[in-house]
C-alpha cells in the first residue's frame, strides 16, 4: 500500500500535525517506504488466531468508590501555557 | 409483544404518508462517589479544576484504574432493562481532538460493551404497551466543559466532569412516533431511578439524548439514511427535534435530493436542526482497545449478587398493582413511574379499596403536589391520613364531598383526617330521628312541591335530597335522606 | 584506591558502610566527572543541587542505620520518569518546560531505597529511536571509539543513550531506562554495560510519560550484573495507581545472582540467524557466550522461534498505533509548548503546536500509527499485528514449555554504529531491534550482558531472555556470562 498525498494529508489532520504542502511527497514516499516494509506481515497465516490483548496474565485490577484524588487545582495548570481563574484557556471555540 | 410496535404516527408529504423511524442514545451519567478512572470528586458546582486528579487532566504517565462502583452500576442497569450482561467486555479509545477532550481521546466501550441486548417496554397513554429493543449499553468517561462567553478571543476549560462515569444506552431503531420517543425516555428515566444508578435530571445533564431520525414512505421495506441529532436536553425537545427532523427528511426526499447522513443540532429557540459539519470533518475514531487497560471481566456470582438487591422494577410492579389492586393499565402504569410515588400509594392502598387509592392519589394528591410544586416526600398530606381519609368514607363516617372538604383541611393544617372531623362536627348524621325532623321540616315548608312528587314527577326527589343536605350542613348520609324522603313522601 | 566513579554499587554500599568514604564524597565525585564529561551530552538537566541535598540527608540516614538498598547511590533517571520539581522534558520539544507536580512511581522508589538524582538523562525522543539522535536536546555520545579511530563519534544506543553513556562513562553508578523494543538493552549492548528489561507488569508504568504502553516497562541499566539486580530489587513492586502492574511478589534478585547455572536448559534459536545472515563477527560471539554457560554447567538445545522474523514489523505497527494515541495529550492546552499566532483557530494551535514540538522520527511514527487505526485499514494493520503477536508469544511459550529455563541471543545485529549514519533511513534503524523486539512482545525479562569486544574494539552484548517474572534464572545466567567473559575493558575516553 503506498500513501498518496492526499492520504497523507488527511492522516496528518487526523493527527493535528501541520505539514507543509512542499513536505507532503517526500514523507509519502517515507511513508509508503515504511507501509511497503511492514506488508511482509501478510504472509503469515492468522486464520484462528486470537488477537493479543495484553502480554500480563492477570485481570483487570478494581478501585473502591472513594474520593481519593483532586482538589488541587493549582497543581493541575501549573504547567498551563495560558490560564485564567483556574480554567484552561483555549482559542475561543465556535460550536 | 411485538418489537416492531404498531403506530398510526403518520406525516403527510405531498406524495403521501411517511413514517418515521426513531432510535436513541441516551448518554446517563452514573451515580458513584469518585470517578469512572480516578479517585476525584463526582459532586456538580465545584470551583474550576478542584475536582481533577493528574489522571483526568492527563498528565504525562497517568494511568486509569476502573471504579468498582460504575461497573456494579452498569451491570445494574443492564438487569434493569432485561439485557444479556457481557462478563466480558473491552475499553476502547475513541480517538480525537478537542479542546475538553484532555487525554485526544476518550476511554469508551465499541466491539465488546459490558451489557448486550435488552428490551424496555413503553407505556402509552392509551393503556396500550409496546417494546423497545436495547441494542447495548456501555461504559465511558464524560468529558470537560467549555465556557465560551468569558472573554473575546478564548474559551474556558474546566475538567471537572472530565471522567465522570457515563452510560451509553442505545436502542434499537423501534420508535415510530415523538409520542414513542418521549415515552421511551420517560420509561429509561423511571428504570434508572428505579435503579438507583442515575438521577436522570435532563435539565441538569445528567441525562442526555442523541436522536438518530429517518422517514420512509409507509409500507416501504428497509430503512433511508438517518441523521443524529446531538444532546437534546429534555424529553419536550426530544419530541419536538423528532417532528422538525422528519419533516426535513421529507422536504428533501419530495424535493428529489438526498438526505446526507449527518450530525445535527437542534435549536429549541428557533425550532430547527442545523448541521454541525464544521465539527463532523473528517471524523475518523480509530478505536482500538485501550492498552492501559485489561479486559473487564467478573463471573456470574458478581452479577448474581447485584440482581440480588434488585428492586421491584415498574413493569412488574403495574402488573402487581394492576393484580392486587384491580387498578386499570393507565392508573397502574401512572403510579409506578417513581418509586415513592408507588410506595406511598401503596401505603394507602394497603388493605383498602384500590381503586379508590387510586383516584385519591391520581386525581386528588398528584394536583395538590402539582400546584405546590413539591414532590412526593414533601406531600402535605400522609399516606396514613390519606388512607385514614378512605376509612371515614367506606364507613360512612363522612360523605364524599364532606371528604373533600377534610382533606383540604388535612392539606392546610397536616392534621389527621379523623380529628378533624370530630372537632369540626363533620361527622355524618346516620341517625334516622335527625334526618327524619330535617325532612319533616323541607317537607313542611314546601307542600306544593311535595305534591308535585306525588303526582309522579319524582325527578323533584333530588330536589329534597339537596334541601334535606342543606339543612344538615351537608351531615347528612345522602343514601339515607334518599331513602327516608321515598318513604315519607312517596309511602 | 580506585576512582569513587569506578566503584560498583556494591562496592560503593561497603565502603559507604564502613564509612571509607561519604554519600556526599561519592555524588561529588560524580558531580565532577559529569563537568569533565559534560561533551558526552548525557544529561538533559543535571540536577547538582538536589543530588548534594539527597547526599546529605543519605549520609545522616547511614549514620542512623537507616541505609536502604540504593543509599547515597548517585544515579542517572532517564528523562521519561516524572520527577517532582524537576523538569522532565521526554527528549523533546513539547515538554522543553514541564515540570511534573508528580513523582513517578519507579523514581519514588528509589529515592526510597536511598537513591541520588544526579539529573536526567538524555533519550531519544519520546523513547522513540536507537541512537539516541532524535532527541530534541542533542544526540547523547558514545564514551566508546572504534580502535585507531579516536574522532569518529558513536552513538550510545536508544533510547535510553544518555543512560548507557552516563553509566559507562562512569558519571552515574548506574541509571533506569525505559525499554519499549530494545530501548535498555541496545545502548547496554553498545555502550558496555549491563541493562535489563524486566517482565512487563513487574514495573509500574505510572508517571513514565507513555510511548507504547502494551511494551513499555522500566528496567535498570549498570556496570555489573549484581548491580543490576541491587537496583532491579528497587525498582520493581506492584502499584495500585497502574492497571497493568502484576501482584506479585518482588523476590531477592541480588541474592538469585551467584546461584549458578548448573543444569539450566539455554535454548539457542536458529531464527537469531537471519536470512541475510548475521555478521560472522557476531556469531562468533554469540558462540563464544553458549560455550561459556555449557562450561558453567548449562546445557545449550536449539529450539524455534519462527514468528522471529515477522516481530519488527509487528512491532511497527502496534507501537506507533499505540504512541498516535498516546501521544494526542501534547496539544498545548494543560502543559507544554504552544504556538498560538493572532487569529488562529483551535485546530491551527493544534496542529502548528504538534508540528513544532515533535521531532521526525515522532512524527513519523504518529502519522504510521494513525494510519494503521483508520477506518478500513484497522483489520489489515492493527488486527494483522496483534494476531501475528499472539503468535511470536505462542513460539516462545512452546520453548519455555518445551523445557527451555534461558534462550540466549545477540543483544544486537552489530556494534555502535557512528553519528549520522542510519538517521536518513527509518527501516534500516528500525533494524537494529530485531533481536530485542520479540522480546517486548511476548513481555518477557530480557537482559543484555557484555561478552567480548569487536574486532573494531567495541562492546558486544549477549541477550538472555527469560520465563515471564522469572528475572532471577536471567541475571543467574548473566552473572555467570559475565564471570566467564571476563569484560573489563574501559572505554577509551577514561583511558586518555
């Protein structure tokens, strides 16, 4: 399977990567190059064969209905490039 | 009962009737303490980002751990709507970008939900039942808020119900009516509640719908391309979003266009969907199962002990009530829509005539709460003094209409039925002297009319009754006086 | 008396024991010789201060017979754990300014056990690379050369490189990795030292900034098989806050070291000897290391692992799908960088901030992952990979069960390769985990040990791989490779 521009274009907003249009055919044939690679998979026969879904045996651990966490908002957008009032600022969103 | 249910909701277009078909996702946050990933709060109104834990703002290397509590109320909720319960089942990712969205995606349930297909049966207001198929039901994170008229150029981001605990219900495509759509709602709120498992507040968000609306012309086989009408926050909108979508689909059907499958929104103020296609672009979820994450997985004895501690549910209960208690379809299925409601009616009810439980509760107590705007556990009156109340009646202590005028006393002041009737001397006169002096008395004063009822026109006998009622202040037991005027005046 | 830098953990825990010399004599030390070594680039942030401050209060902690197992060790942390009040950037640009309010859980646990921070270690970016040349802050280098050729700068291995340089340029006693396809045991293999990928589930993943969390597990990486297990007794334990963290008991794995291995089984697959075949060079090595277990008492079997081809491209899809995934919290909204130019919509910051702030290599591995999840592609891509995974687990389960306690491989295909020489192509690269990456996807231990230099004079790693939480017969037969070989040989650097 080779990514044509297009595609790549669509994944990359799919992805929310800016690529520059001069970018699109080198990294589709980088892409395609990678794809191509990774199609030897095809020759193995998976007939039957139960995808993994995880390596550890083990099921999946349970916490109790208790409040345990939160309550420090100053901690949560101390990293925050812009905030205000304790909110997260974004570019105002047109719904 | 028959899955497909029969409808006579038809739309008319200019090449005829068209039936719509209707199914619904409704989006139920679940009732737990902490939520469905992290140890933070669940409580609404908190101050911005107090109720967020590292994990729920997706701090680099935060890792989910399941609340016991969501999957209990989970497995709840699919007993209450008679589902197959998956012992197994899947969180997926729900992959994309958006500004409330903090880890790009959302940890959902897509190939393998934790409950299957189940039924709900709906209750129409003619009396009449029908069911709605549930497709399934499955467990995700609810994402932030975002205020978008706090400044000029930025919206605001607050993740407090960021992971808060949902339940998607989804239903099968088997309404064919808005009136099916609201009564499917109001069912699914009764059940939840019921349940315990979500307060289903519409208004508040903690119920939200999603209405997938395509027509066809009747008879036609097969289903045409639906639309989704997102987050319809009440069940009037529900209705109303169902008819002005429909009638869309027909417009464009007639006009000889095609209807695009889309995701809409509805606008109560000016009564439309618009296309929210802005936000649809190239949407593309790419789920795959969530690999912080193990397959969720408990035996039969977990889901054993839940159905357990089931209540009685509203279906079986109209049925007991209808049973029991000799109520018709439409009375019983009124009473059962809340619990406490039930139960109270039941107190009453509880070695009474039913049916008269019944009326006092439906049309007497449900006005009075109405007018009041209170709910049941704040009614003026008890289930004990409303059934006190019937007592005085069926032993004739007091009259029907005397009875009403007690209970509104017993509304005003709280007081119990019995003590207000002796201390206002409501008590019917059944003492055959009094009421025969009464009638001497109407008698005596109105010989022409006396004469009348003797020369045959005995219509004027209610005439009597009501004079004869008039001088007892109404004490009188109108069987009584009827009978006792027939004799004096008739022989 | 030997340099304080060249000491072994557990020549370091006696002498600070005996008081011969300080916590604080031993991170300073190390404080100097990472200035005089400071052109090996293997730390993204040093971390002098704090280092000095955890020395002290190490120092007062042995005075008051209070010492735990890693006390006043002066370590490197790879710059993937969170570290509270220190910046953690992942390698790369888009968290250049992040400073977690958090610890990670592995890193806690060592500051338990008594543990220094001399700084964070540099990586490739997001854990994605073998060579250390997609970090966002300069490639770590190589404190090896090829013989005779002094000028011709290496790579340390990835992504944990400024690990492996750190510890074997002897300015860390020792330090964690992150291993995802080979992220421990390729730089241990290229850089000489000793690194192991424990059992998946036998580290808490929590706080680790996420690349592909079904593979990733933090492992220790140090100059001695012992030391290895000092730390690996450290680092591992059950932790509630990780789903995928197993609840199991952490055994004495310092103490399963010198037990030998008389009558282990150490299966040797014929697969390990790919088709365009593998440097004769390398074989001999790997012949060389089955030699000196069977003369250890071990007895060697060949046994088959024959999905062992199909892993890298397995593992080229499952991995970049999961990190496209992982990745998507980098979007400048709650940390980070941002970039933000007048009018810009929601998806314009989205889309310039993630342009910006992620390297090639990253990108790349997002847009093959996104890919592989997209509609109509999942089946063929995804499904394909984790159904050949199964496989790849199934063969070796075959040879475990097939009465196999060890199966030794090379660690790598070849030895440090020089700077600039694979960046401009992906798969080539890639290659260069083909013997860890089967491995990663059954979530086995695997332990990379130095046997033997190169006929270039380089480091060569042999690979021991284990039954799932069956660390202790690995570091077993890596001590007793490790006996037999016999490696001591220093990188030039240290010699000059």
């Amino acid at each position: 399977m080779s990514l044509d521009k297009e595609t790549v274009h669509r994944i990359a907003f799919l992805a929310r990567v800016a690529v520059p249009d001069d970018q699109l055919d080198p990294l589709s044939r980088e892409l395609s190059g990678i794809l191509h690679w990774i199609e030897q998979l095809g020759e193995v026969d998976t007939t039957s064969v139960e995808p993994m879904t995880s390596v550890a045996e083990m099921t999946l651990p349970w916490r109790d209905d208790v409040v345990t966490d939160g309550g420090y908002p100053e901690r949560v957008t101390a990293n925050a490039p812009e905030s205000q009032d304790g909110f997260y600022l974004v570019p105002k969103v047109v719904e | 009962m028959d899955a497909t249910p029969e409808t006579s909701y038809r739309l008319r277009g200019e090449t005829g009737d068209w039936e719509v078909v209707i199914g619904l996702e409704v989006h139920a946050q679940v009732i737990s303490t902490a939520k469905l990933f992290s140890g933070a709060s669940t409580t609404f109104g908190a101050a911005p980002n107090s109720q967020v834990s590292l994990v729920d703002a997706a701090m680099p290397g935060m890792l989910p751990v399941i609340n016991r509590a969501c999957v209990e109320q989970a497995v709840r909720t699919g007993l209450g709507l008679r589902a197959h319960i998956n012992t197994t089942s899947v969180f997926a990712r729900k992959n994309y970008f958006y500004a409330d969205l903090p880890q790009g995606y959302q940890i959902s349930q897509y190939e393998q939900p934790i409950v299957g297909e189940g039924s709900l049966v709906l209750d129409m207001p003619d009396g009449a039942s029908r069911t709605v198929g549930i497709e399934r039901l499955h467990l995700e994170q609810d994402a932030g808020k975002s205020l978008h008229d706090q400044h000029p150029s930025r919206s605001f981001i607050d993740l407090n119900r960021s992971g808060v605990a949902l339940m998607e219900i989804v239903s099968k495509p088997d309404m064919r009516s808005p009136e099916e759509a609201g009564a499917y709602l109001r069912k699914l709120r009764s059940i939840l509640r019921y349940l315990g498992t979500c307060d289903g507040n519409m208004e508040e968000g903690s119920m939200r719908a999603d209405v997938n609306v395509s027509v066809r012309k009747v008879g036609e086989p097969g289903l045409r391309t639906r639309c989704e009408v997102k987050n319809v926050n009440s069940v009037r909108f529900v209705m109303q979003a169902i008819e002005v979508e429909a009638m869309r689909h027909i417009e464009i059907w007639e006009s000889g266009a095609e209807v695009e499958q889309e995701t809409r929104l509805f606008d109560p103020a000016r009564g439309e969907t618009r296309s929210m296609r802005s936000k649809e672009e190239a949407h593309d979820y790419r789920y795959f199962p969530d690999p912080d994450l193990l397959p969720l997985t408990f035996d039969d004895a977990f889901v054993d002990r839940i159905r357990a501690t089931l209540p009685e549910l509203p279906d079986d209960k109209k049925a007991r009530f209808i049973a029991d208690y000799g109520l018709t379809p439409y009375d019983a299925s009124v009473l059962v829509v809340d619990r406490k409601e039930a139960d109270f009616f039941e107190a009453v009810a509880k070695g009474r005539d039913g049916k008269a439980a019944a009326n006092w509760v439906i049309s007497t107590l449900f006005g009075t709460l109405n007018k009041r705007g209170v709910g049941i556990e704040d009614s003026p009156v008890s289930a004990e003094n409303l059934g006190k109340l019937i007592d005085l009646i069926a032993d004739d202590t007091i009259s029907g209409r005397i009875a009403k005028e007690v209970y509104e006393i017993m509304v005003e002041t709280g007081g119990a039925p019995d003590a207000i009737v002796e201390e206002r001397g409501l008590k019917q006169v059944t003492d055959t002297g009094a009421i025969e002096a009464a009638i001497d008395q109407v008698m005596a004063a109105n010989p022409d009319k006396v004469e009348q009822v003797k020369g045959g026109k005995e219509k004027l006998l209610g005439w009597f009754t009501g004079q004869v009622m008039k001088a007892t202040q109404g004490k009188a037991n109108p069987g009584m006086v009827n009978e006792l005027l027939k004799k004096k005046i008739l022989g | 008396m030997t340099a304080l830098t060249d000491l072994t953990i557990a020549e370091a825990r006696a002498g600070l024991a005996a008081g011969d010399f300080t916590a604080t004599e031993l991170t300073e030390a190390h404080l100097a010789a990472m200035e005089a070594r400071a052109g090996l680039n293997a730390y993204i942030t040093p971390t002098a201060e704090r280092a000095l401050a955890m020395a002290k209060t190490s120092d007062a902690r042995i005075h008051a017979g209070q010492a735990g197992t890693m006390e006043g060790i002066p370590i490197a942390m790879k710059d993937l754990f969170c570290t509270n009040g220190v910046r953690t950037t992942a390698g790369s640009t888009i968290l250049g300014t992040f400073v977690p309010p958090y610890e990670s859980t592995v890193s806690a646990k060592l500051w338990d056990a008594g543990a220094v921070l001399l700084g964070k270690a540099n990586q490739d970016e997001f854990a994605m690379g073998s060579s250390n040349e997609t970090s966002a802050f300069g490639n770590a280098v190589n404190p090896w050369t090829r013989a005779g050729d002094p000028d011709t700068t290496l790579v340390p291995g990835g992504s944990s490189g400024g690990s492996a340089a750190a510890v074997a340029g002897r300015i860390a006693m020792a330090a964690t990795g992150t291993d995802t396809g080979g992220s421990i045991r390729q730089p241990a293999s290229f850089c000489g030292i000793v690194g192991l990928k424990p059992t998946y589930g036998r580290c808490s993943r929590w706080g680790i900034v996420a690349f592909a969390s079904s593979l990733d597990q933090a492992g220790p990486m140090a100059r001695t098989v012992t030391d290895t297990a000092i730390m690996m007794g450290a680092m591992a334990g059950h932790d509630p806050q990780d789903s995928t963290s197993a609840p199991v008991a952490v055994p004495d794995f310092a103490a399963a070291v010198e037990q030998g291995v008389k009558g282990l089984k150490v299966g040797i697959p014929k697969e390990y000897r790919p088709e365009q075949g593998l440097s004769p060079e390398i074989d001999a090595i790997w012949a060389q290391g089955m030699a000196m277990l069977r003369d250890a008492g071990a007895e060697t079997v060949d046994i088959s692992l024959p999905h062992t081809k199909y892993a890298l491209p397995t593992y080229y899809i499952i991995a970049p799908a999961e990190a496209s995934s992982n990745l998507a919290r980098y979007d400048g909204v709650r940390y980070g960088l941002r970039v933000l130019e007048e009018g810009d919509s929601l998806n314009d910051m989205y889309c310039k901030t993630r342009a910006a702030g992620f390297g090639a290599e990253v990108k790349r591995r997002i847009l093959i992952g996104t890919y592989a999840l997209s509609a109509g592609y999942y089946d063929a891509y995804y499904l394909k990979a984790q159904k050949v995974r199964t496989l790849i687990a199934q063969d070796f389960k075959a040879a475990f069960d097939g009465g196999v306690d060890v199966i030794l491989t090379p660690t790598t295909p070849s030895a440090a390769f020089p700077i600039g020489a694979e960046i401009d192509d992906p798969v080539t690269m890639y290659l260069n985990d083909v013997f860890t990456v089967p491995t990663s996807l059954a979530g086995l231990p695997g332990l990379s040990v130095p046997v033997a230099l190169t006929s270039e004079g380089l480091p060569q790693g042999l690979q021991l791989i284990g039954r799932p939480f069956d660390e202790e017969t690995v570091l077993r037969a890596g001590r007793a490779l490790e006996k037999a070989a016999g490696f001591t040989a220093k990188p030039r650097l240290l010699e000059g």
